[in-house]
C-alpha cells in the first residue's frame, strides 16, 4: 500500500463539522471516549487470543499509557491491544457502520448545549478528539501482522484523510492529538490525571502516566522517566460494597451507559451456589431514544473472570427489561464463550433468572416503600419504562404475579399510580370484578358512555391507554382471585350491587320498546349485529359495546394502524330507553337517519372513526333543518 488520501462517509463529514464548530459545553469527554476505545481495543486482543495465542506476540501485560508533549501540544494515547490493520483503519475511521447516526445528528442539532453527553451512544467517540485538536494522527499495527505492516493514519478532520504504511515494531495503537490553539489545559498531567479519576477509574487495565518533579531551572514540572498507575486498575464490581461509594456507583453508571443523568436505582450482588457470578444493575431515570427498538440490546456487559465478552448479551436479560444498564461477571462460563453458547447454557439460564429477580426487587422496594421520595421515584420510573414493563406480563409468566403487583394505571378516581392492589382495597361490598376500559386517550376513556353506571353507583373503574394494554390483557386474567372485566364488553352484569328492582325495571323496558329494537335491528343490519336495551347507561343515548371473545374497537384500530388486518366482526349497538333522543325514535318518520345517527354518535364517542363522514354531515343537518 502506498500513501493514500481518501474521502470521508458523508454522514462522518457531517458529524466532524458538528463536533468541531458546535461542542464545547463539556470537552474533557474526549479523553473518557479515547481511553474507552484503548481499553476495548486491550479487551478484544484477550478475546481473540483465548484462540490464538500467539497474539500476545512478546507483551503479555495489557495497558493504556497518557502522555503529552507541551512544546510540540500533543497528547497520546497508547495502547498495546490488538491494532489496527491497513484496511481496518480505513473501514473505521474513514466511515461510521452505525444505525444510529441520523439520530445522532439529529440530537446534535438539537440541543448543542448536552452534544457530549451523547458521543458515546452512537459509536462516534473517536471523532470526539476533534472537540480539541485540528489534526489527529493514528499509527497501529494489528497484533500477529509483521512490523512492516503497520499504517498511520492522519485527518484535519476537513473531510479527508490519508492513510500510508510505516514500520512499528510493537502492536497496539498510537492516538495523537495535535492540541488547537487555546486548548494547553489538557497538556497538564494534574488536569489528565483528575479526568482520568472521574471518568476512567474503573477500568481493570493500569492507565499509565509518567511521574513529574519540580524543575528549579525550568521553574516548571517535568517528566521523571518513569511511570504510575493513575487509576484503581480493578473493576468496580469486584470490590466489596462496603468499599465502593454511591457517587463512584453513578460514576460507573454513567461511564457504562453515557447517561449524564444519575441511575433512578442499583443493586450490587455476588450471587454463590451452584452458578457464581456478581452482577451490578442499573434502572435509568430516564429512557433512552430507542426504548422502543425491541431489537436494540446493550443494556447489561458479559464479563467472565474479568474478561470482557460482550456488551449485548441479551440472553442476560428478558426484552421487557431492555432498558437495564450494568455489567454480568461468571466464573463458571468459559472465556471462549459463543453467543450460540450463551442461548443455550443452563448457567446462563440461571443468571438470567437471577437478574431478572434482583431488577424487580429493586423495583418492588421503591413502589412498596414507606418513604414518599422512594415511592416518588417509582411513579417517575412508571412514567419513563411502564409501557415495556407491561411487555413482561405476556412474556415472563414465571414473574406474572410480581409484576402484575408493578403495575399503574389511571382511573376514575385517580388520574394515576393506582395499582390493582389499591383497586382491591377500594372495592365495593358485593363487587367481584376488577373493571377497566381501553382507549386511545385518557380524555376518551374518561368520558366513555360505558362509564356511566359505573359511576353512578361510584364504581372505580382502570382507565388503560397504552398501546401494549390490550395485548396484555389477552395474558391477564385476574388479580388477587378478582376478575378482569371489560365494561365495554358484553352485557352489564353487576350482580349483588344491581338490585331487584334496577333488574326488573330493564327487562320491563326491553319488552315495552321490543318493536323499535326490531325496527332498529334491521335498519343497522349491515353496522350492527344486535341492538338491545342498555342498563350501562345513564346520560348517553346510546353506546356501542362487543360480545366477550370479539376484539374491542381499540384493538382493531390499533392493528390497523400497524398495516394488520383485524377480523371482520360486527359490534352490537345498547339504546337508553329513558334518553329523549331514543324515544323519538317511537314516532318521528324519519327513523333510518336517525337510528344512522345514533350509531354513528356511539362509534365516534368510543373513539371510532366514521365510514362515511359526510353521509353523517348530511343526516345531521337534514335532522337540524327540519
């Protein structure tokens, strides 16, 4: 290969502008990304030497090492990990493989102020050197290539680069920063060193500095030759609990997770027995942009005996618990272990089991803590992950109950956090069943005809409005021995809190008005596969219900809004034969338009969206000529 100039990926010039002209809120980030990538470089040559040894080449001891030069303002970071071949360097640092990228870009633009906090995420952490130096330089070797085989690579970050061949005896990388005018603070080993503490102290490889005296002549520090450990070298979760602090938890966390904000909560634990392993979990405060990228793992680290696996290891964690940060480390899984492996390992079964009851323990103590501020943070986790969280009832039904006990809803007594335990407690005497509605909104659901003997007789009724509820309803069934029960499906059953009389009073009605339940019958023949009377209603002329076994309107809205097709099944229309409108019905001639009406005000009041909008325009304005 000969020296080279090549042209940078479109989306990368795009990014290099951004991070050169627009970051500047927080630039020390650059340093946490660099040494990231040292270390994960370290990781990957452990990795593949578990099956080529001779990798290790003469350099068994793995390390990163920081050092600059103020005369000349550089900055190097250099690691002895597995390097980068000629053609690597290419593919890696002249374009950006990453789905991500737009919605980098996009959050970018968005608010410049918090660009650094999201370089991490996206895969582009080398390109944060940029934030302090006008040119970079790369020299690597990929371990196992010969000496002559080595590459430097070299950008302005101006919308190319050149890539040219050198000698380099030892493997590894070489990242240089040639420092921007203004930006001398970062040639300070004290400034490196405290950077180095706040953001890269965990990581289990030494990170060398060299150590510094006092020059009397130089009236300045200067190197001593020799160098220092700058970091504890040993990964947080090894240590003893009673060791680590609650700000170098959060420090971790948002090393692992390039989160600025804080963990809502964490569990570290070493788990003994017949599988060990120390696990070290997160729940975010916040959720992330992808949360609903059901197919976006990363959530928790593999390590086994501290050798870094994986980062997506998402056998180690249910999918509805996808939004999970932290770090898994086995002694019993082998180093060379596969993801095929992984998928199928009883060990591996057993810590997924393991994890996945320590996240809901976290979660049972703060909804069930007697601490308002716990309880607090749990209503804020609710509104960030609840929706995911109820993926887990269809999903995980050796944790249905637990997580039924999780869950939140609004009702007609509370806007929301209601669960089903306080439903319970509230229930009337003589009431059986727990009633809920689904709607697209919580303004439809509130004011849902079907609500009206609910609250009447001051019935609570769950309000569910996710997208996921009626999914999850088709996996629970009941709660506490208590049925779940639609009140917009079938006919009203109240059982002991109807009475005798409301009883007697419904049939008397249904036989009085039987010729106009005819009558309407076969003028919404082709809307309505029956009309009867309604004792839901109090208010309302009329409301549209489904039989038990049919989907509701929600639902098939919902999949047809998903381009799915849902089955063709009719609802039944239920009249108020006390509401004037319906008596009308007795006498007025124009009986088809306004039995039409009535239907059409029952679909749009659940919801629904009309078939035919402008005949219902005309219908009603013929009816307000009159």
């Amino acid at each position: 290969m000969n020296k080279q100039t090549l042209s940078f990926q479109a989306e990368v010039k795009q990014i290099l502008h951004l991070v050169t002209h627009s970051l500047y809120s927080n630039k020390e980030i650059f340093l946490r990304e660099l040494v990231s990538n040292a270390s994960d470089a370290c990781d990957k040559l452990r990795f593949e030497a578990l099956d080529d040894s001779a990798l290790w080449e003469d350099a068994p001891n793995l390390e990163v090492r920081v050092f600059f030069d103020a005369d000349a303002k550089t900055l190097t970071i250099r690691d002895n990990g597995i390097g980068l071949s000629a053609e690597e360097a290419v593919q890696h640092l002249g374009t950006i493989a990453k789905s991500g990228t737009r919605e980098f870009l996009a959050r970018l633009e968005g608010d410049k102020k918090k660009d650094a906090n999201l370089i991490g995420q996206f895969g582009v952490g080398f390109y944060s050197g940029f934030i302090v130096a006008d040119r970079i330089t790369v020299e690597s070797r990929r371990a196992g290539l010969k000496p002559d085989e080595g590459v430097r690579w070299s950008s302005s970050g101006e919308g190319d680069f050149e890539v040219e061949p050198i000698t380099r005896a030892q493997r590894g990388t070489d990242v240089t920063l040639h420092l921007r005018e203004g930006e001398e603070d970062f040639l300070s080993a004290w400034r490196l060193k405290s950077i180095i503490a706040k953001y890269s102290d965990h990581i289990s490889l030494p990170i060398l500095m060299q150590q510094e005296k006092w020059d009397d002549e130089k009236k300045a520090q200067v190197a001593t030759g020799e160098w220092e450990t700058v970091n504890k070298a040993a990964a947080l979760w090894t240590r003893p609990k009673s060791e680590v602090t609650d700000a170098e938890y959060q420090d971790f966390y948002k090393q692992i997770s390039y989160d600025s904000a804080a963990p809502l909560a964490y569990t570290h634990n070493r788990v003994e027995g017949r599988t060990e392993y120390t696990q070290l979990l997160y729940v975010p405060a916040k959720a992330p942009f992808d949360l609903w990228n059901r197919d976006k793992r990363g959530g928790v680290k593999l390590y086994v005996k501290r050798v870094f696996i994986m980062d997506d290891a998402e056998a180690l964690m249910p999918v509805y618990l996808r939004f999970v940060k932290g770090v898994v480390d086995s002694a019993d899984l082998p180093l060379n272990v596969s993801r095929e492996l992984l998928q199928e390992s009883r060990d591996v079964k057993a810590i997924r089991e393991g994890c996945t009851k320590r996240v809901l323990g976290m979660l049972e103590s703060l909804a069930d803590n007697d601490d308002a501020a716990e309880r607090d943070k749990y209503a804020a986790f609710w509104g960030e992950f609840g929706a995911v969280l109820k993926e887990g009832i269809g999903e995980d039904h050796a944790n249905q109950e637990r997580l039924a006990k999780l869950l939140r809803f609004a009702s007609t007594h509370a806007d929301a956090g209601v669960s089903f335990a306080d439903y319970v407690k509230r229930m009337k005497e003589g009431q059986e069943a727990i009633y809920y509605i689904t709607a697209d909104t919580l303004a439809t659901a509130k004011s849902s005809p079907q609500l009206e003997v609910f609250r009447q007789k001051g019935l609570e009724v769950l309000l569910l409005t996710d997208r996921v509820d009626e999914w999850m309803l088709s996996h629970l069934y009941e709660f506490d021995g208590h049925a779940l029960q639609s009140v917009a499906k079938g006919a009203v059953d109240l059982g002991k809190l109807q009475d005798e009389a409301e009883k007697k009073q419904a049939e008397e009605a249904a036989e009085t008005f039987k010729p106009v339940l005819e009558r309407l019958k076969a003028a919404l023949k082709d809307r309505a596969k029956d009309v009867r009377v309604s004792t839901r209603l109090v208010e309302s002329p009329a409301c549209i219900v489904v039989e038990e076994g049919d989907i509701s309107g929600h639902l098939a809205r919902l999949l047809k809004q998903a381009g799915q097709d849902a089955p063709k099944t009719l609802p039944t229309l239920e009249v108020n034969t006390a509401h004037a409108l319906v008596k009308r019905l007795e006498t007025d001639a124009r009986f088809d338009d306004l039995a039409q009406i009535l239907f059409d005000q029952a679909l749009l009041a659940e919801g629904g969206q009309l078939d035919d909008p402008a005949a219902y325009v005309q219908r009603v304005t013929r009816l307000l000529a009159a």
